[in-house]
C-alpha cells in the first residue's frame, strides 16, 4: 500500500469471496446507478500491483465500486463463478447489464477502454466549460 499520509487512494473499497456478497454490490450500486468493478488477483501475480495502480487512476476519473477477490484464497468461489483461469481479471458489472463483463489476463489498456465505455465521468465543477 501506498504511504501517502491520510488517503490510501491504491486499495480497493473491500475484498470479497463470494458470489452473494458480488450480487449484494451488484443491488446496492444499481440503486446508486453505478459500475462495481471486481479485481481478481493474488499476491503472486506480478501484474496485479501495476494493474491495482491503474484502477486506482481511473478511480479518480471515473465512478465505480472497486472491490477486490483474492483468486488464490482457500474459501473463494470467485475464479469458478466467472470461469477466470489468468490473472489479472477484471469483472466489472454495470446497472442493467444482464450479466458482468469479465476479462482474464486483462491488461490495463483493456480495462481503460471498458471503464471508459462503461462507466460514468466523475463530474468536477473545476473543470473549464
């Protein structure tokens, strides 16, 4: 984790193991009209801290719930619930979509393009109109 004083900005909002607690985001963000974006890694995936970081850019330019599934973890379902075999994954579930996309082996190109195309820009009032 990044030391940056009072703000952790680099960490997801929760990690996750199960496919009831992803359907218990999935309720709570489309009542908020927002994306939940689930990152699958593990801390052997030499990928995943660099992908983490390119989350966490997106998190301030885009709106969506990070949270994060331990693929390697003993008691996950997650990796078989979205069939994720390469790490790093991303699941990202957006407010009437029927089901989530999910993207093994993602790279951070690819998870820009579906933040982009699919979540919303935060919106700044600083911003030259």
């Amino acid at each position: 984790m990044e030391e940056c004083g009072d703000a952790l900005t680099n960490v997801p909002e929760k990690s996750i193991l199960t496919e009831e607690e992803f359907d218990t985001l999935k309720a709570e963000a489309t009542a908020k009209n927002e994306a939940v974006l689930l990152q699958l890694g593990s801390e052997a995936c030499t990928r995943c801290p660099a992908f983490s970081t390119a989350i966490s850019e997106l998190k301030d330019t885009h709106v969506f719930r990070w949270v994060y599934g331990d693929a390697h973890a003993t008691d996950t379902e997650l990796p078989e619930l979205f069939s994720v075999t390469q790490l790093p994954a991303l699941v990202l579930y957006t407010p009437g979509a029927i089901e989530p996309l999910v993207v093994a082996n993602a790279s951070s190109d690819q998870l820009t393009q579906h933040v982009y195309r699919h979540c919303r820009p935060v919106f700044t009032t600083d911003a030259d109109f």
